[in-house]
C-alpha cells in the first residue's frame, strides 16, 4: 500500500503525476456514482429529483414537502437537471433509477471537477512540491470524497462551485478572472445557502488579508451580483413568481428557529458527529490536523473561511453532518497544509517513518482502513429503501395488496418518494407472524423490516422470500441476535395451503 504511493509520488512530471491521480480517482468516483444508489439525506431526494418530478408535471404540490409551501427551497439544480429531465422524455428514457444515476453521474463530474481544479490551482499554498503531491492524492482518495462528490444535493453541488470559484481567485488576479470567480462563489451560495458564512470571511480574508485591488475587489462583487440576479430569476422561472427564497430561509430558518422543530443539540455536538462518523483514527487525525492548520495559520484563506464557518455552524441548534461537507472534504488539504508548517514536511515524516515501527505501524492502519473504507462507500448503496424500491418498480407480479409487519415502506417520513414509484401499493399492518394464520387469502405477500420475523415466516409459514437487502445466508448466522436490531427488510410470497 505504501510502496504503491511512494510510486506516485516520485512520478518527477507534475502533469503525469496529476492525470495518474485523475485517472485512479476517476475511477472510484465512477464506482460510488453508480453503486451509492439513493440519498444520503431526505433532502438531496425530495428536493432535488421530487422537485425535477413536479417540473416535469409528474406530481402535484401536494406531493412535495413543506418547503415548497413556505417557498424557501432554490431552483438552481432543479434548473441545472432539467433540460436533462427533458431530453429523457424526449427519448423514452423513462427508468427512474437510470435517470437518478444520470443525475448522480453529473453532479460527481461537477465535483470531480472543481474539486481538482482547486487542487491545481492551489500549488501556489506550497513551498515543497512533494507536499501538494500529497494534498492531490488525499483531496481525492479521502475514503468519503467520491461519496460526497456522487451526491445530488445541495451540499455537493455547493461545494464544487465554491472549490472552482477559489480556484479561478487563486490563478487569475485580472478582471475576467475575479468576475468569473464571482459568479461561480455566488453560484455556491444558490446552491446551499449556509455556505453564505464561509462566503463573507472569505470576502473579508479578501479585503483584510489579500488586498487585489479595489478595480480587482469590484469585478469580485459583480461577479457575486451577477450570479445573485440570475438565482433570482431561477427562482422565479421554479415558482412562478417573483421569490427571494433566501430571505424566507433565514426568516424560517434562522429567526423562527424552524431548523430546531427537527431536533436541536448542543455546540459541541459536532465534534463527537466528526468523531464518531468520520471512523476513528482516521477522524482523529483529521480532527487534529485541522485544529493544528487553523492555529498555525490564522491569515490563511482557508483558515478566514472554514474556521467561522465551523462556529457558525455549532451555535446554530440544529446539527447534521452534511451541513459541514464543505469542511470535511477540505480536511485532507489542511492535513497537507499541516505538513508545511513542519521542517521537511512530507520527507521528513518520511524518514521518520522509516525509522520507527510504531509511525509505520500507525500509517500503515491509516492507510488500510482508508482503503477499506473506499471500498465500502464505493459500493455501497446510499440508502437500504432503494433495492426495495427498484424490486417493486421492475416485478410487475408483486400485488397491489400487501400484509406489512413494518408499517408502510414506501413512504419516507411523510411523503412518498413518487418519483421511484411505479404506483403506490396497500401496505395491510398485521400485528406479528402468529397472525399470518388469520389471513384468509389463499395466496399473499407480506413484508418484512426484522431478520426474526422474516425466519419465522420461512420456519413457520412456509413462505418464500421474493427479496431481502440482506443476502440470505447472513440470516443463518444470528450472532448476538445481530437480526432482531437490524432492519432487514424483505418481501416474501406465502400460500395459506402451506399452513
């Protein structure tokens, strides 16, 4: 594993080196946009595809959630998708779960994208090339990053058109350069509009710290103007009328506080989320390095943005670990950035490498966990609903009526997610498996969401599963009773002449 990128980084052209790092990215990117099936939050479904659902008059209102109503949802990557949504329609390519990877496929491009951009263009932040060597391999092989990146949502696409718009202000200090850089920057914010915080220390790191000139500093501002009047009209072509849909975000959001109704914690909160879901020691060590990148480079532009942006986020009450995707996915550049406030940087960890066996031991773990870790998100699916849902789309034979031990499936939280539904099914609660008998259909379906429940109908009932999000050879082996926490959801077709 070590071998393998020592081999990189002594690749001496900084072309070669990059399209090589570009080409291995690529493809664990291509991996995590096709398997990570679903969504990562409701949001990034119901906002996004629901939204491109309804555009396409496909739906009614009625079936989106309520931020429609309130009008404090942007259109920008509704706006972006459609004339994809359109060119579908044209085509009669009409599988909801080929467009969904389509959508998944462009918005990792996006990110794939701006992210490396960024990465390029970001050689400026170093003194020792093998430093930012290392920057481009952790930027793109972070565990998380392709999972991220394959992401339609908000987030995401927010934080590609940031990356980019940093990236064009790093290369070109001129007037086409900063104009544009505007426009991308003021993109990010339509996308998600909490990245707005990093966005203003990021203008005042502009003025403070940077100082490009005020003709410079102009050509920034319109560039933000440009893209703020162009989300206005966005807006207005999702609503149909005049909205400022950021205007009622901070109102509901911010000063009704109606982020809290979804569950508030306290401000330190997102250390442990970090923590705990960044997979220990690796989150560690990211946790770490940043606090050490911040304090010892407090002018730093990535320092202006991302440490306020990080406070910010942790006096707000509601916390959720998507809201600091921006921050995550620059991790591995503050990481990199560490190594060059440390004499010798990367070559001396290096050497230092050699010589203890406790520091390649310790590497050595890193390494292989991020590796496995990949792996897993590369082809794991996003979200356990989506095999369920794609089985019902695509078996015609499943019935309309269905008996559930698990309340209703198709329905995430209050909505149904139409736009993966062929049609919406009866879902019929029965109260356990002891009441199967009591069912007077000579043939039926009933699903399933525990392993013991599913175990009881193929001991007791005699049925047959039909599906399971679990391969069936696991449910043999019932280690700690591992089924009765699990949410093993099945469908399984049963015969009362079998009883």
């Amino acid at each position: 594993m070590i071998n393998g990128l020592i081999k990189l980084f002594n690749i001496k052209d900084d072309e070669n080196f990059f399209k090589r790092v570009l080409v291995i990215s690529f493809f664990f990117h291509l991996l995590a946009s096709y398997f990570s099936k679903g969504f990562h939050h409701f949001d990034e479904h119901f906002q996004i595809l629901e939204f491109i659902n309804y555009k396409m008059g496909a739906i009614t209102s009625a079936d989106l959630p309520w931020e429609f109503r309130y009008q404090i949802r942007d259109w920008i990557a509704i706006f972006m998708f459609y004339p994809f949504a359109k060119l579908f329609a044209l085509t009669g390519l009409d599988g909801p779960f080929t467009q969904a990877f389509i959508y998944r496929f462009l918005s990792m491009i996006l990110a794939f994208l701006g992210t490396n951009y960024f990465i390029l263009k970001s050689k400026v932040w170093f003194k020792d090339n093998i430093n930012w060597k290392f920057s481009a391999i952790a930027m793109n092989l972070a565990w998380f990053a392709p999972y991220i990146h394959a992401r339609t949502s908000s987030e995401n696409h927010s934080l590609a058109f940031m990356l980019a718009g940093l990236g064009v202000y790093l290369a070109h200090k001129n007037i086409k350069g900063l104009l544009l850089s505007g426009i991308l920057i003021g993109f990010s914010f339509w996308f998600r509009y909490q990245i707005g915080m990093g966005i203003l220390f990021f203008v005042l790191w502009v003025f403070i710290i940077d100082r490009p000139g005020m003709k410079n500093i102009f050509a920034l501002g319109l560039g933000g103007l440009a893209a703020f009047v162009i989300g206005v009209g966005i807006d207005y072509w999702g609503y149909g009328e005049l909205v400022f849909t950021f205007y009622k975000y901070f109102v509901d959001g911010v000063i009704n506080d109606k982020a809290s109704y979804f569950g508030v914690t306290p401000y330190w909160d997102y250390l442990r989320l970090l923590f705990n879901r960044g997979i220990p020691p690796l989150s560690l060590t990211l946790m770490l390095t940043t606090i050490y990148f911040w304090y010892k480079n407090p002018k730093h532009m990535l320092s202006w943005i991302l440490l306020p942006f990080f406070i910010l986020h942790s006096i707000v009450p509601h916390k959720e670990l998507r809201f600091l995707f921006f921050l995550i996915a620059l991790s591995p550049m503050m990481l990199a950035l560490g190594f060059e406030s440390i004499p010798g940087g990367i070559r001396s960890f290096y050497q230092r490498y050699l010589a203890s066996k406790w520091i390649k031991i310790a590497t050595n773990i890193l390494v292989f966990m991020n590796i496995v870790l990949l792996l897993a998100v590369c082809f794991r699916s996003a979200n356990r609903a989506m095999g369920f849902y794609e089985f019902l789309y695509y078996h015609d034979e499943v019935p309309q009526k269905i008996y559930s031990l698990g309340g209703d499936p198709q329905k995430l939280v209050t909505l149904y997610p139409k736009f993966y539904l062929k049609n919406i099914r009866n879902f019929t609660a029965i109260s356990d498996t002891t009441a199967v008998t009591a069912i007077e259909d000579q043939e039926f379906w009933i699903f399933t969401n525990r392993g013991h429940q599913l175990k009881s109908l193929i001991k007791d009932h005699h049925c047959e599963i039909k599906f399971s999000n679990y391969p069936l050879f696991l449910l043999e082996f019932n280690i700690g009773g591992w089924m009765n926490r699990s949410r093993v959801w099945a469908l399984s077709k049963c015969n009362s002449s079998m009883e």
